[in-house]
C-alpha cells in the first residue's frame, strides 16, 4: 500500500536572520553601519523592517486566549 507524500510546508522565513520564533538573539543594529545614529535612523531602517516583518509572521499563538 502506497501512501500519499506529505507536502512540504513554506514557512514565511527562511533562517536568514539570527533569531528564533519570536525572540532576537542579537541586535542587527549592533554591527550596522549607521550605529552612530542610533535610534534616530531606526524609522528609516530596511533592515529593521524586514526583521519586524518577519518576527510579526512568525509569533506563536500557543498561549493566545
């Protein structure tokens, strides 16, 4: 008897970053190259968006009531 594949499931990441569901394990301001313009630039950061992006797909709802 043959059973179906199961399909591989997409994530809305890919380990790109260095964090874990929900919780950053390092800054990525901390060996940017605008560092001295802290926290001024962080509005303007694309990179901080990506993470913000990435971290607000990724958050478990495990203990969500």
């Amino acid at each position: 008897m043959r059973y179906p594949k199961i399909p591989s499931h997409k994530y809305a990441y890919t380990c790109q970053f260095d964090f874990d569901v929900g919780y950053l394990v390092k800054s990525p301001c901390r060996c940017c190259e605008n560092q001295e313009n802290l926290p001024q630039c962080a509005h303007a950061c694309h990179l901080l968006d990506r993470v913000r992006g990435i971290l607000a797909d990724t958050i478990s709802c495990a203990r969500r009531r």
